[in-house]
C-alpha cells in the first residue's frame, strides 16, 4: 500500500539530513521511524493493558510494601 506524507520545509530538511548522515534513503529513515513508533507503543499498550488488569489483584501488598 503506497501513501504521501506531506512533511513541512523542516521536517524534511531534517529527514534529508539524517538520511545522508546515514547513508541511507529518506524513505528508508521514515520507514523505519513508522515502524519503531508502532512497536513502542504496541508494547506501551499492552503493558498498560496488564498494569490494569493485575495491580488490583496486589493492591493490598503493594500498600503494605510502601509503608
């Protein structure tokens, strides 16, 4: 599946830079960058998802814990 990302003069002197820098395409860089933001927040919403179900379940110790 194909897509435009419009980036403004900024975002994409910065992404030409890095790419350079790299060695690397500009697609390349934003490619990566899109799927490091997935995985990180795929992994954030399942660690909330289990701090949600399972801290009540040890509330009491955990209150114990901290005093």
């Amino acid at each position: 599946m194909s897509m435009t990302l419009r980036l403004s003069d900024a975002e994409a002197e910065a992404l030409r830079r890095r790419a350079a820098h790299e060695s690397r395409s500009m697609q390349d860089v934003a490619r990566q960058a899109v799927r490091e933001y997935v995985e990180y927040h795929s992994r954030a919403e399942l660690l909330d998802r289990v701090l949600d179900e399972e801290l009540p379940r040890y509330a009491e110790a955990l209150e114990r814990l901290g005093q």
